[in-house]
C-alpha cells in the first residue's frame, strides 16, 4: 500500500480525527474511504452529464428528422418480407 502525506488546516484535522474515531476506524481508512466515495460521485456526476448531452442531442436530432413512429416502421419492415 502506497503511502502520502497530506496536509490539511488545523479544524478539518480535528474534524477528520472526531469522524474516525466515532465510526471506529483509523484516519487513514476513513480518508481512504472517502476519497473512494467522492471519486465515485464524481464519476456518477460524469455519467449523468454525459447522458444529458446524448438526450439533448437525441432531442435534436429528433427535431430534424420529425416525428416517427416506431410501430408504423416495424409493421411496414415485417411486411415487406
């Protein structure tokens, strides 16, 4: 396991140490668990934010070609064989 130094403002060690110390954990687990935690929301905000650009694009899209009806397409493409 690799190894840092961080260094951090006197209250939020203090506020490091108390949070540790009531979830029964060392400072280090807690702080590993927490960057774990604020990477993953990060990478889930990533997600989201890619998500709404595929619907707006998706919406666009939409709007050039007009509306379409899936049904009408598969019953004419189920017909035509």
């Amino acid at each position: 396991m690799a190894k840092v130094n961080v260094s951090l403002p006197g209250a939020l060690l203090e506020k490091l140490d108390e949070a540790a110390r009531e979830t029964h954990t060392s400072r280090s687990a807690f702080l590993a668990e927490a960057v774990e935690r604020y990477l993953k929301e990060m990478e889930e905000e990533k997600l989201k934010e890619q998500r709404r650009k595929a619907a707006a694009s998706i919406r666009e899209i939409a709007k050039l070609i007009g509306p379409w009806d899936g049904t009408k397409e598969i019953l004419k493409s189920r017909d035509s064989h």
